[in-house]
C-alpha cells in the first residue's frame, strides 16, 4: 500500500468544512495534517475534528507551506487569494487543488497554469458538478458521439431568491463578482466539459444590480443589506466558439421568474439533444419519429442490499487523490478551467463597456 499523502487546508470556513474535508477524511490513503487560518480558532476547530492527533493549526499560509513534509494543499479562501496561495503552494512542491473558481481574473489563472507547469505539480480546480450522476452519465453520452456535433447549449444557474449573505460573497473586491463567478461558473463548466470545446472566439455579456438594491427582500438565508452587496444579482453572457458553436450562459442569485435551475446545461447536437431540466432527458429522433428518454439515475441497488451511491464530493476528492497517488491527469484539467475564468472575465468587460469582446 502506498504511504500516506499528508494533506493540508487553507481556509476553514463553509466550504472547506462542508465539503472538502468530510470527503478527504473518508479517504484510506489521506491524512489531513495541517490547517490554517486568518481566524486561527476556525483552524483549531477544523483540526479538532478531522486532523490528525499532532496536525498543526497555523494563521499564516506561508509557514504551512514550509513543512516539507506536506504533499498536497486544499485552497478554500475568497478568490482574491486564490492565485497567490495556489502558486506559493506548487511553487513550494506541493499538488494543489483550489476551489472554483479558478481565480479573480485570467491573468491570475493563466499564473496559475504557468506555476503548475513549471514546477511540475498536478493543479484542478473544484469543479464538483462534473460528479454528480447525470453528469457522469451525459459525458459519456457525449464522448460516445450520440448527440453529433454539439453546436448549440445553455448553461444554466438560475436562483430566484437565494443570494448567500454570509462571508465575503456580496463584496466585488474579494470576489471579483456575483453570481456569475459564483455558480454561473460551474453551470459553464459542465457545459465546455460536455462539448469539449474550450476555443472561445466572441463574447458579449450583460450585468444587473437591479434587485441587491431593494430593502428586506424576501431570501433563503433571509435579507441582504444593499449597502454591501456590491457585485450584480444577475449576469448573462452570449459566446459563440471557434468551430462556430453557440453558448447561452445564464446566472442570477435574485431574479424574478420560476424557471430556476443550477449548475445544469441543455445541448444540442446534429444527432440528438439532451437536457438536466427535469432529471436527465435524451431526445432525438428514430426511424422518422421523435424520441425523449428519461434516464433512471437510482443508486442501482437491489433487495436485501442498502447499496449507496457516491456523492459528487466524495467522488471528487477520491479521484483528485487517486491522480496524485497514479501519476495521471486530474479529472478537471487546470487550461480547461482557465477557459471558464477567461469567458466570465469577458462577459464582464463586455457588460461594462457594452461592446463584444473577441479573443485573439
């Protein structure tokens, strides 16, 4: 059996503690070694639960990275930190994997590409969608060729009131944006990886803060203040790709309609089509007719048998470790992340000067 990688976090807040951790500590061949902070007591509480007996708690991310000893680092901060941390760690011998999305700006992820190639290190990104069951199932529709070529698609991330108001999501100088960097990224992502097209040529994009601005709103994790939410409630973007394809990108924490959806994409292809809109659907056409299958995505269970499919976290974490421990390419690629953090860059330039932004 192969030792053990030792495992570091930097950032313990929501996402660290409600994602990457539960699924690292379920890991045979992952001990979490050491945590770390700028709120040292949220590192000593993370410690305490899922480090090891002698994990180090630290408040500076750059005495962690001195401990040669550590082989992999989790980046779980605000994204203006994201590209700093990320290349001091690889820089420092150690992979890394930093949550979505890649970085504030393209300069900043395309840094990040650069250090992962010169030093050598395996880099992704957290995009967790990709794990999800019909995710997995409709990338392997896709690879196969079922629906054709792929040339039209919507990626969707669509909230009707449900803006998160706690840490630094409203704060455009931390974050970089709202919704759109938030969860229009992973809704983009899935829909590049389905394609496989990261050619971008085009991009013309549009923000609104239109509804940030109101008082007492009605919202899942209950009212925002105005005066700090400083990023848009909603972002569209229009891209068209090198092969001529045509992507709809669609986000929104706050926007008044019912068709919600999140993280999911539509595609269609000149073989057929598919959507996530209601369960995972497939439609085409056969012998002269139309078809929609509706695919079953149980855990395929059977009697007597309390079988229990992974989750997308757990998924994410074991096969990022699997590609440390088998020297193979991670499942999200670092240049294939760098496109996503390119096209949201563009769609806000786009917004700001109402003109298309066209690449190379």
């Amino acid at each position: 059996m192969t030792e053990k990688l030792k495992v570091a976090i930097i950032g313990c807040g929501g996402i660290a503690n409600g994602k990457h951790l539960p699924s690292l500590s379920k890991i045979e061949q992952v001990e979490i070694v050491a945590f770390c902070d700028i709120e040292i007591e949220k590192a000593k509480k993370a410690a305490e639960k899922y480090g090891t007996s002698e994990a180090a708690v630290y408040g500076d991310y750059k005495q962690l990275l001195k401990d040669p000893s550590i082989d992999v680092v989790h980046v779980c901060t605000p994204n203006i930190s994201h590209a700093e941390i990320s290349i001091a760690a690889l820089e420092s011998g150690k992979h890394v994997m930093c949550e979505k999305p890649m970085a504030k700006t393209y300069e900043e992820a395309k840094a990040m590409v650069e250090a992962a190639e010169r030093t050598g290190k395996k880099l992704t990104i957290g995009y967790n969608n990709r794990y999800r069951q019909d995710s997995q199932y409709l990338h392997k529709v896709c690879q196969r060729g079922d629906l054709g070529e792929i040339y039209y698609a919507k990626a969707h991330a669509i909230r009707r009131r449900a803006v998160p108001t706690w840490g630094v999501f409203l704060d455009e100088e931390k974050q970089g944006g709202g919704p759109l960097i938030d969860i229009g990224t992973h809704a983009l992502d899935l829909t590049l990886w389905m394609m496989d097209n990261y050619k971008p040529k085009s991009v013309m994009g549009t923000t609104y803060h239109k509804l940030g601005k109101k008082k007492d709103a009605a919202n899942a994790w209950g009212p925002w203040n105005p005066e700090k939410f400083t990023v848009e409630d909603s972002a569209f973007g229009f891209i068209t790709m090198e092969n001529g394809a045509t992507i709809v990108l669609e986000s929104s924490w706050a926007l008044n309609t019912l068709d919600v959806d999140e993280a999911k994409c539509s595609l269609s292809g000149t073989e057929g089509g598919a959507d996530m809109k209601d369960g995972l659907r497939i439609n085409g056409e056969n012998f002269g007719k139309l078809y929609t299958t509706n695919v079953e995505l149980g855990s395929g269970g059977v009697a007597f048998y309390d079988g229990k499919a992974e989750n997308d976290s757990d998924m994410e974490a074991r096969l990022w470790i699997e590609s440390i421990l088998n020297d193979t390419e991670p499942v999200v690629k670092p240049r294939e992340a760098l496109v996503v953090t390119q096209i949201l860059e563009a769609i806000y330039e786009s917004a700001k000067t109402g003109k298309a932004v066209y690449f190379n």
